[in-house]
C-alpha cells in the first residue's frame, strides 16, 4: 500500500480546527491516518503551507457548453499552446482550456475537485466524457432542472410528490450531484425568444412564476436530503438594479427546512453578476453592500464570486435570453444551443476592460463580496470560469482578498469608478490563511456535502496542496510571492499520489466522478414514471431507453446516497 | 431475440427507435429502419474484408499491426483520417495516434460541413436539439438540403411531419419551405419552392438580411428570385413563430462556401430581433459531429489539427487531407470510417494512390484497394459499442447486437494495438 508523510508543514484544516500548527500529514491507502509505516515515501514541508486539495463548486469545464467555446474560439487557443509532456498529453488552454490541460492545471495549482456546475440532462453523456478526459481531478456535475418540462408541469400541478420523484430520477439517469437552476423560467421563455423578469414574472405557457419554481425544488432538494443545497443563477443575471432580485430570491428559500446537520437551503452563484446596483450600465454601481447585509443577517445562504480578471474571456451560461443580450451589447460572435425540454445555453466572448467603469465596478464587487460578508463558511471563491475569468487566475484574487496592498495596487491601474461606486477602498480586511482555506477548500468541500473532501482529518480523501509559501513570515506587501506560491504548488497530493511536484504535472491518475443516489418509496417511483414515460414518449427526440447514461462513462465513480440512507 | 429502441449507425439522424431481430448471430430482421439503414443492417455481412493483408497478400493482425507501425513511425507527415463512421472511442484513440506520431488529423467535416464551423468560429450560431423544432417550430426552411434523399427519416421524426408539443397537427401546423438550384423530393412537400441560381446563395441570403433590417434594395431580382418574392419571405420569416433553417451542402460546398453560412447566421441572428429564430446544419455521417467534439475537447480544434511541433495546431486548408495529399505533402496515411479514394477530388485520390495506406475498413472500397495495409473491423453500432452524436449535438450509446467475426476487432482496439506498437518502438 503506498504511504507518504507530509511533514513539518504548517497546516491549515479549518474544519478541523487546525490553523497553521506545524504538523505532519499521514496519508496511506488514499486516506488521511494516524500512522505510517517507517519507509513510506515523505514529503518535507518545512516553512511550506499544507492544505487539504482545493475543491471548486462552480467552474464550467466539460460538457457541450465549453466544447462550444472551444470550437468558437481557435484564436483564443493560439495564445496558449500546451506542447506534449513526458506524463502528459497536448492541447491548449486559457478560457477554454482542452479536458486535459483543464486536469493539469487545477492540479498544478494544488485542487483535487472540481464540480461542472451545469449539465443538460439529455447531453449528460458527453458531459461524462469530457469528464473522464479530464485527469488527476475528482469531478462532479450539476444536472439543470430549473427549465425543465416536468419540472415547470409539476410545479404549476403543485405536485411535490411527483417533482420528487423527478428530481431523483433525473439525478441517477444523468449521474449528477446536485440541482442547478438557471434563470428559472427565463430560459423556457426564451424558447420563444423571451425572458421572464423578476421572481414574479409569468412562465409562458405554464402560468407560474420564478419564485414557485425555486421554492419547488429548494424544499424538495431538502426533503430528498441531497448533500448540496439548490445550486441557483438567480433572475435578472446582469441587470444593473438586480441586486433586489437576488435577495428577493435568497428570502424564498429562508423558510424551507434544511436536511438534518446543514443550515442552509440555497446557493447563489456567481453573485457579483447579480449584485449590481444602479439603473443602467452607465451608472452601475456595487450592490455587495445590500446583499453582504442580507447575508449577514441570514445563515440558510451561501454564494460564490464569480470574480471578475481583467481580459479575454468566453462567457458560457444556461441563461440564454441573458447571452442574447450580451451579443446585442457587444456585437461578438454569439452561439445559441436551446435543449428540447430541459434547457438552453450561449456562448459570447467578452473582453473584461480595466479602463471600462462598469468592468472595473463589476471587479469591485465581487472583491466586496468576500470582504463583506462576515462568515467565511458561507462565500466561495470562483470566477465562475471562464465567465468571469479563466480559473487560472484565482492566485490572483487570493492576493487581492489576503492583500489589501494587492488590492489598491490593482484598483490604481483601473477606471476610477471602482473607488467612487464600489466601497472598496475603505475596506481593510485582509483574509487569512485560514480563511483562504476555508473560500478555496473547507467551505466548499463542506457546502457540497463532500464528507471525505476539504479536510484532512483521519479518514479523509488523500487530496493535500503543499505551498511554497512560509505563513509565518509572510507580510500582505508580499502578495506576489504569494501569487506565485498559489499558482504552481510545491506538491499537489491526489488520493495519496504526488501528482504535482514543484508545479510540475508527474503524475496523472484518473479522478473519481461523483454523483448522488437519490431515491424516493417505489410507490411514488412508479406513479411517476407512468406519468413521465407517457410525456417523455411523445416530446423527447430521443427514446427514453437511451437516455439514462451508462456506467461506462464512469471509469471511477464515487456514490453519494441521499437523506443518510445507503447509496 | 427482438432487440427495441436500436440507434441506427447511418446518418446524421442517428434514429434510435429501430427494432432489430438477430437469430443465431445473425441480423434476420429490421423495423421502423428507412431503406438506406435496413440496407446497413441487413447487409453488413456483405462484401466484407475477410482477413488483415500486407501489399495485397492475406497476413496474421499482428503483421499488419507491425506494417503499420513501421509505416506510421517511418513518416515524417502522416495523416490521421476519416473518423466520421465510427464510435468516439475510436475517435479518441485516433487523436492520442496522430499527437504520439506529430501527425496530421483531419475528419470528413473538411469536405462537408468544415465551412460550417469556419462560419461559427467567425460570427456563432444559433441551435437547438430536433425535439425543440419538432415541438415548436411553425416555419421550416430546407436551404440546399434534401433530406428526403439523405436524411430520410428527418421529415417524419424531427421536422416537416412530425407531431410535437406546440405544433400537435404536425405538417398541417407547418410551412414548408425550400430554397434550392433544382427541384428535389423535398421541395415537391413543401409549400413553397424557391428557386435560386447556382452559386446565388450568399446574395438571396444577404438580400433577405437587409429586407428583414429594414434596408429597401432596389434590385428587381436578386440570384434570380424576384424582389417581391424576397420581401415577401422576409416577411414570413419574421412572421413565424419559430422558424428553423436546415442546411446542407448546398450551401457549404457552393461557391462562396463559409462566406454563405456567414450570411445564413447572420440572417438567422437578426430575425431573433423579431421572433425565434434557430439554423441547423445537416450533417450527414452518422459521428461526423462526434469526431468534431471529441477532437475539440481533446485538442481544441474540430479538424484540420497538426501535431508536428508537439501542440495542435488548427488551419484549415493548410492541415486539411484534400489540401495535404494535392499538395504531396503527406507521405504515409492512415484512414478509419471513410472512403477518400471515393469521394476526395482526383488530385487528392492521386496524393492518395502515391503513399503507403493503412486502411481500418469494414467492406472492401476503393481506399482499401489502394492501401498497403488493410486491417478489417468491426461494425459500430452492429458489432460494437461506442457513442455517437447526433447532428444536433445529442449522444446517443451504440449498441452492440452481433459478435463480429473472429479475430475482428472494433476501430479503437486496432488502433490501440498500433499505439501500443508506436510507444514500444519509442521505448526502445
């Protein structure tokens, strides 16, 4: 059995309670121990950072979406060419990086999991297959339900039982971990070309509304005990005053009951895109402040970034209506894919401007997010890749949330509006390591319901990131050292294997997908699928034989059982 | 035994609702099938290559495997293609072959819908799944595609017939309209017939553009096809519902090539400014949109993909087969899933005929005629498994109903067997 010692770290295992001891790690049959055998292959850490693998919950890295963008985008590859290494394979990166550098590249930046925060169920397939393309990382993606048919007829029905039954089933069949919702009843619309508006806007041809929709699957989600709460991009995703949509929305899910030991019943995504305040995008301005104060004040939410970097991007959401707008307003080449019942998608490449006001806004408020809401438990960092940015740059925004040095040295190279319109400037609070831990690892691992991720207590996952970076003596004026540290770790460890060494890729396993079981009585299964197959028979395209997807796109999964019981 | 809900490995359509009858390992009977596919299914013992050869004489797999291997690591420019015609496992191995010999890999789509994806890399595209049309759309526009010869099942399963959830009359509750040089069998369905002058197509599509903008044009005729005619399909375009436009190589292969998908998207853009608005192209081998995924999430591009320095390299014309082998630059090639010797234009068959050929092949074809190497495999979709996608994006799983014959294997394993071969060679 191979074992590896980590030793003399300073570690940082905030769900542990651990801040910065100096310690050794002990990892053997995948697993975080007690002991180790004498021999056991080690690692020395001294004057390093140890931290459980980092564990992303909103990044967009396989699937039809991205391979979009990868298809749209043969001059954005051109920048960043990745030749064939001696344990790696070619491809290309930046905002659409190749399945396999996308495992590379997380690794080397010291994460071990990574969720796609958005799978069509009818091309959850090809999702699986990029998955299992993408190598060293464990994996997880998040099946759409907040525009599908059967959802929208059972909430406008009122029936929860059946929607329950739904949910599950559509879980298992797609292999999915979790409930995403996108733009609930936006992108239904928009497969006649129109949006809803606001939490109480009319679902065509349903009459319902937004708020029945989340409320629907926010409390069935808890009632079939999924690990993650709903995983929800709000109404109104980047419309200047739509920071009062997102509370709004946050307060539907307040009075839902959550599964046993968690608190909270919903996750927001990408927020700063649904932060802004103001009227338009010439006078756009931070809404982080409104929506910090909700947060504050109400633990049954959780959010992530979505943080802004500066410079060419690729912007792929669910929320088609949303991209449609955005190609209006730009002008760029814009790709539409609406799925038969279930969902739709577009693809626009954007340009992130430091001289932009609005941009440099929009940079601001996903800064003051994290800044400004108090519980470090309960906000994430991502840039919603490759929305806001390309996940490579999070060392980035780990300077900026750990150095306001960073931060101001940023601020100056930008339009001035991100002093004037955001609160910015006033802001002196620095994350800690810890707390870093805890944005990039511990929080998420924890909002996910990943029991064996984000720790590295006794039987954890063997997913540990050694950076070359001394927490003892590091100073906030030094956040370029600690950008460099972030970006290439001196080990990334990977179910007990050093994959990375000196931010060099040398090994590459496969990662484990994940997915949750989910089940209701066989009673309730049967009444509904009668109901379904009946529908599914004369409005899907495909046969329902060949929907479900196959274990072989699994080549190693993980099963989460539902509400405690046995996966 | 009756085997139900069997995806058809023929075209683009990738119907999955046949029911096919296997009797001693045999195929004895299809149903719900469309001629070309019963076609494929009952006769997919016929004319098969009976054993692997080496300059025409029968050899052992492992010879031919070992041909192979000195051929691919004797090149300095292999080429790496064909792929539409098999499952994406196989496709997934053909990439990892051409990056470990820093060849050249290239698909169909370079001599069907490659001017497509030119036009999506220039200005997008705006899709759907078929079951969005067939529930929804009350305009559908045929622009040089007949799917009545290619796509046969297209009409009664996703488009022109096919009852949905909005549209629960079917053709009644449609228009039909086809835009074409000649009259074909879709166009004698449709409603309305339009026809355009050979090469004509960028200017109707433009013209059509600018009278949906509001741009008064002052020609009488535009590609042949009176003003009024012009404004008057404007007008029912923007009057639809949900209208579709399905195009084939009429449009990709005419002159003008990407420059008319450019112009189609275009069109189908600025009507979303008016109602819903969606183009799909039809395309026609069974994967060829699998072997486009599956080399764009692996290396970023969708064809025309050159390893020679290490990292893919994307530009077609330069890296496209037809382009390589007039040219005479690629010195060996190996073909899966396509017939180039077919259907290549005769400079390219000649570049073809002049270098060593290993050719992964089911029947016996004018390529495998031609092929230093013949290595004989087995049927996806009939003998093996895999996944395809559909025209539209949607994969579907092959099944597997027969063993092949003994000694056969699928596409991937044989070319796992050369990869295999190669890393030793590199090894030592």
């Amino acid at each position: 059995m191979k074992e590896l010692a980590i030793r003399n770290g300073y570690v940082f295992d905030p769900l542990n309670g651990v801040d910065g001891e100096k310690m050794d790690i002990l990892l053997s049959g995948g697993r975080v121990v007690e002991k180790v055998k004498r021999g056991a292959e080690e690692i020395d850490a001294s004057g390093m950072a140890v931290m459980p693998g980092g564990v992303d919950l909103h990044s967009h890295i396989a699937g039809s979406k991205i391979n979009i963008g990868r298809l749209m985008r043969p001059e954005d590859h051109r920048r960043d060419q990745v030749p064939k290494g001696r344990v790696t394979r070619s491809g290309v990166g930046y905002s659409c990086p190749s399945t396999f550098v996308t495992g590379y590249r997380y690794a080397q930046m010291g994460y071990t999991t990574v969720m796609e925060a958005a799978m069509p169920p009818i091309t959850a397939r090809h999702v699986h297959e990029e998955l299992a393309d993408t190598p060293i990382i464990d994996k997880g993606a998040f099946t759409l339900m907040g525009n599908n048919y059967f959802t929208l007829k059972y909430v406008r029905d009122g029936d929860m039982e059946k929607l329950k039954a739904f949910v599950a089933w559509l879980l298992r069949a797609t292999r999915g971990y979790a409930v995403k919702i996108v733009n609930p009843g936006g992108v239904e619309n928009w497969k006649w070309g129109r949006n809803v508006h606001g939490l109480d806007g009319n679902v065509e041809d349903y009459g319902i509304t937004p708020r029945q929709i989340i409320s629907s699957l926010a409390r069935v989600n808890e009632e079939l005990g999924l690990p993650h709460t709903i995983h929800l991009h709000c109404n109104n995703l980047g419309v200047p005053g739509n920071y009062q949509t997102t509370i709004d929305t946050m307060d539907v899910a307040k009075t839902i009951k959550p599964r046993d030991e968690r608190k909270t019943t919903i996750h927001v995504v990408h927020c700063q895109f649904n932060a802004l305040a103001g009227n338009n995008w010439m006078n756009v301005r931070s809404g982080a402040p409104k929506i910090a104060r909700y947060v504050n004040g109400n633990p049954h939410v959780t959010l992530d970034l979505g943080q802004v970097i500066f410079g060419d991007t690729t912007t792929m959401t669910g929320d088609g209506p949303w991209q449609f707008n955005l190609w209006n307003m730009t002008g760029n080449k814009w790709v539409n894919s609406d799925v038969e019942m279930e969902a739709g998608a577009g693809v626009v490449p954007y340009t992130f401007k430091p001289n932009n006001p609005a941009n440099s806004v929009q940079w601001g408020i996903g800064i003051e997010l994290a800044l400004l809401v108090k519980d470090p438990w309960r906000v994430y960092m991502t840039t919603d890749h490759p929305n806001g940015g390309p996940f490579t740059h999070y060392p980035e925004v780990i300077a900026w949330l750990m150095s306001r040095k960073a931060r101001t040295d940023a601020m100056n190279a930008m339009n001035k509006a991100v002093m004037k319109r955001t609160g910015l400037i006033d802001n002196y609070r620095e994350y800690t390591f810890s707390e870093m831990a805890i944005a990039t690892r511990a929080g998420t691992a924890r909002a996910l319901g990943l029991e064996g991720k984000g720790h590295l207590g006794q039987g954890a996952d063997a997913d540990a990131a050694v950076y070359r970076v001394n927490p003892t003596q590091w100073r906030p004026s030094q956040y370029k050292e600690l950008e460099k540290a972030f970006s290439r770790a001196a080990y990334t460890v990977k179910a007990g294997e050093v994959v990375v060494k000196d931010g060099e890729v040398v090994a590459t396993p496969t990662g484990a997908t994940h997915w949750v079981n989910a089940k209701v009585p066989e009673d309730l299964e049967k009444e509904f699928i009668k109901d379904f197959e009946a529908d599914f028979r004369k409005y899907y395209s495909v046969s329902l034989r060949n929907y479900p997807v196959e274990d072989a796109y699994l080549p190693a999964q993980r099963v989460h059982a539902a509400g405690g019981a046995s996966p | 035994m009756k085997h139900e809900d069997v995806v058809c490995p023929f075209c683009g359509c990738l119907c999955d609702d046949l029911e096919v009858t296997v009797e001693d390992g045999h195929i004895v009977g299809v149903k719900n099938a469309c001629g070309i596919s019963r076609s494929k299914f009952m006769s997919h013992g016929l004319n098969r290559v009976s054993a692997p050869t080496v300059e025409g004489k029968e050899a052992s797999l492992e010879e031919a495997v070992r041909e192979s291997v000195g051929i691919l690591s004797g090149a300095r420019r292999p080429l790496v293609y064909g792929l539409s015609s098999t499952e994406c496992g196989a496709i997934s191995k053909a990439v990892e072959l051409a990056e470990a010999t820093g060849g050249v890999l290239d698909n169909t789509s370079s001599v069907c819908h490659g001017p497509t994806i030119l036009a999506l890399q220039q200005v997008g595209e705006s899709k759907a799944t078929l079951g969005e049309i067939r529930n929804r759309a009350d305009l559908i526009i045929f622009w040089g595609s007949n799917p009545t010869e290619a796509h046969l099942r297209h009409i009664t399963r996703y488009s022109g017939t096919a009852k949905g959830m909005y549209v629960p009359e079917g053709r009644k509750g449609r228009r039909i309209i086809v835009v074409d040089v000649r009259e074909t069998g879709t166009s004698k369905m449709a409603d309305q017939f339009i026809k355009v002058e050979p090469n004509g197509d960028f200017e109707l599509l433009e013209a059509l553009r600018a009278t949906v903008r509001g741009v008064a044009l002052r020609a009488e005729a535009v590609a042949g096809v009176p003003m009024d005619q012009v404004r008057a399909l404007a007008e029912v375009m923007k009057g639809a519902r949900f209208g579709v436009v399905f195009f084939g190589l009429g449009l990709t292969q005419s002159e003008g090539r990407h420059m008319n998908i450019d112009a189609a998207v275009g069109l189908v853009a600025e009507l979303n400014r008016h109602t819903k608005f969606l183009l799909t192209p039809m395309r026609g081998h069974y994967n060829v949109a699998g072997a486009n995924a599956v080399t764009t999430w692996q290396t970023g591009y969708p064809y025309a993909v050159d390893f020679s320095r290490g990292y893919p390299r994307y530009n077609p014309g330069e890296y496209t087969s037809v382009d390589m082998l007039a040219r005479g630059e690629a010195d060996a090639a190996l073909v899966l899933a396509s017939d180039p010797a077919s259907t290549f234009p005769v400079d390219a068959a000649r570049g073809l005929a002049k270098i060593p050929v290993i050719t992964l092949e089911q029947k016996i074809t004018p390529t495998s005629m031609l092929s230093r190497v013949v290595i004989p495999v087995a049927t996806a979709g009939i003998e093996a498994e895999g996944t395809a996608y559909r025209m539209d994006g949607v994969p579907i799983r092959l099944r597997k109903l027969v063993e092949p014959t003994e000694g056969v294997h699928s596409d991937e394993e044989v070319l796992g067997m050369i990869l295999e071969g190669l890393k030793g060679g590199a090894e030592k």
